[in-house]
C-alpha cells in the first residue's frame, strides 16, 4: 500500500513540475495589447494571432510567424521582418531593421 501512494505521489509531482516548468511560447505571449513609443507619440497596438491593430489609428496590418523567433508585418506595402524576444511576460523588444522598438503589455 505504502509502495504504491508513492508511486502515486512521485508521478503527481512529476507531472506538477513539469507544467510548472513549461513556458509560453512566443506565438502566445504576443497576443495581447501592447504600448509602443514610435517618432515620440505612444500608441497602444493589439496582437491577435494573424493581425496588428493600431488604436489610435483604426488600422491593422497582417503578420505571420516565419519562425519561432521572427514575424514578417505588411504595414500598407512595406514588408518588415522582426526578431522577437521577450525580457520579461510584460516587456517585449523587436529587431528590425529599422531599429528596436520596445513595447511593454497594457494590463
């Protein structure tokens, strides 16, 4: 009886520790509302998981997920690819070649 609830409480634990250890991905820490500072003017822009909305703005651009690190944007004809990296769950920095733009998570 004894051998058989710590078998139980072993698997149990395993399996705590092992969801406990796994991390979001990047496709779905990026959904969201996110704030950005572009040329001085803050701007609050929303991922969905195909499109970015601009607030302010009452525009969307499409993007798409190259990799497991890189989304392509079409912002009304100019193709731009960035890297994305998380610092922390609120704080996400892109690389483009246009620049690194930080953004921080509206909550």
């Amino acid at each position: 009886m004894n051998r058989a609830r710590t078998i139980v409480v072993s698997a149990v634990l395993l399996l705590l520790a092992a969801c406990a250890a796994s991390t979001p991905s990047k496709r779905e820490m990026i959904l969201g509302s996110w704030q950005a500072d572009f040329q001085g003017q803050s701007i609050v822009l929303n991922y969905s998981a195909t499109e970015i909305s601009v607030e302010s703005f009452g525009v969307s651009f499409p993007y798409a997920w190259l990799d497991d690190d890189r989304i392509r944007l079409d912002a009304m004809g100019q193709e731009v690819i960035s890297t994305v990296e998380f610092v922390t769950p609120d704080e996400m920095v892109q690389t483009s070649d246009q620049g690194v733009q930080t953004l921080r998570r509206v909550q």
